[in-house]
C-alpha cells in the first residue's frame, strides 16, 4: 500500500533556508529516511514537493486513486488554501498534516491551519522526525 507524502511551497529549500527554524537536513534526506522508513514498515511511499497550489490539489485528487492514507505539510498554503482543504475533504482516507516546526510557538498567523479540522492528526516541532512519525501512526492506524 502506498502513502503519499506532500510538500508545500519553499521546502524545496530545506536545509539553507533558516536553519535555526528548520534545520540543517535537506528535503532529499527527508525523502530519504521516508522511504526507508515506509519500507520497514510496509509502505510504499510517494515523495513529493511543490511551489504550485493547484499541483498539490491534483497530486491530493491522484491520491485517492492511488494511497491509502496522504501525509501532508502544506507549508504556508496549510494557513491559506481553500484549495488544498476541499481537496483533502474528498480524499476519504486518514490525512497526517505535519510541521517541522511548532507552528503554536511562532507568529499568530501560522497558528490557523485550515488542514488540522480535517486531518486525523497533527504533528509539529520535532523537525524532519515529524514524517517518521507520521508513518508510525499511520502504521498503527491502518494494520
Ligand atoms: C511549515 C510551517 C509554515 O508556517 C511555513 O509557512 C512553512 C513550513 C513547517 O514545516 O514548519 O513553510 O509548514
């Protein structure tokens, strides 16, 4: 079974862009240990980034033909995008919405996430390790 992970916009730049917030790792190390990760505990994992709003909402509409469950960090479009929730509203499956950072501890406008009334959980703070994490529930979750 697959699981589709999702990123939003600027991740592409994981690990220059402000380390202090986000940490040294690149988004292809994410990928990385994801993929790993999934392996060992029997998923396979659909790694993908983009700066595109609509490109997320058809990878999300892709998903549920194809995923058993979607991980997602929307980045800045999970405090904006309409989009992106209706999308996620139609896949019918168990949706993680993760942060690397703790979007609670950071500015009044991060706090909002237009994805967390959907998801079945929410993981923020714990830096890249948040998507280990996210497979693990979903590991618990899903067998
Ligand atoms: C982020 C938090 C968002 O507020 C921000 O716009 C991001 C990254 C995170 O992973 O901590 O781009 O989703």
């Amino acid at each position: 079974s697959t699981i589709y992970i999702l990123n939003g916009p600027n991740l592409n730049t994981l690990g220059r862009r402000e380390p202090a917030i986000y940490g040294s790792a690149t988004l292809a190390d994410v990928e990385r240990r994801c993929i790993e990760v999934g392996k060992a505990a029997g998923f396979e994992i659909v790694f993908r980034q983009s700066n595109h709003e609509g490109e997320l909402v058809d990878w999300i509409q892709q998903a549920r033909e194809e995923a058993v469950a979607i991980i997602i960090n929307a980045a800045a479009y999970t405090h904006t995008s309409l989009a992106i929730h209706d999308a996620l509203r139609y896949f019918d499956k168990p949706i993680v919405e993760v942060h690397i950072s703790n979007i609670h501890a950071r500015e009044e406008i991060r706090h909002k996430s237009l994805i967390a009334p959907i998801a079945l959980g929410m993981i923020v703070g714990f830096g890249p390790v948040g998507y280990e994490l996210a497979i693990a529930a979903l590991k618990s979750r899903l067998t």
